[in-house]
C-alpha cells in the first residue's frame, strides 16, 4: 500500500534523537570511565563516574587525572608563571609541580562528571 499526499507541517518537529554516546564520548578509543570513591569536593562525590578522555590537554583550571606516586588522584591543572602545578581538591594537600623528573604522570582530562542528584 502507497500513501501519497502533502507532507505534514508538524513532520519539522518529528523526534529529535539524543545519544549519549556522541555526546559525551566523541573520541571513544581515547576515553574512559572512572568510578570516584570518596568524596573530593562539593560537586564530585562518592560514586560518580568521571569520563576521561586522554586525548585532551589540559587548560587551566582542567579537572586532570594523575598518578601520582602509583596512586590516581584527581587533581585541579593550574599553570602559574609559565609552569603546571597539580592543585588537590581538598584543603591541606599542598600543589605539586608538574616537571619531567617526578614519577607523576599526567593520565588525562576529565571532560565530564556524572553523579546521581537522589539519594537512594
């Protein structure tokens, strides 16, 4: 069966299709998942997953992921004077420079945070 006739005005505003994956992951290969467990800061808590994408560099200001002596950390990217320093999210950490002597190793970009809003 053929149906023919004028196109409907409403057909402009069909379903727009939304995917998260083009979203959030636009260079898959470089990007991974993080679950956070403890609470870092006010808006990144226990439970959160942190999409990180390895590909990017950092800006200041960047939410970074680092290894910092064997462990990951997450770490706020600040550049002052021309230099990088890895700034802690808590108070009482104190910043660390970023130089190629260290064994810290800056693992990647967090490019999102996703967190529950209720708790259950």
């Amino acid at each position: 069966m053929r149906v023919t006739g004028f196109p409907s005005p409403a057909d402009e505003y069909g379903i727009v299709s939304l995917s998260l994956h083009e979203l959030l992951i636009p260079r898959p290969t470089s990007t991974f998942f993080v679950r956070v467990v403890e609470d870092l800061a006010p808006n990144i808590r226990q439970q959160d997953v942190l999409i990180v994408d390895r590909s990017l560099t950092p800006q200041h200001g960047s939410l970074v992921l680092v290894v910092l002596q064997g462990q990951f950390c997450l770490r706020r990217y600040q550049v002052y004077e021309g230099a990088p320093w890895l700034v802690a999210l808590t108070a009482g950490t104190k910043a660390v420079k970023l130089n190629s002597e260290d064994d810290t190793t800056l693992w990647g970009v967090v490019a999102h945070v996703i967190h529950k809003t209720l708790v259950a």
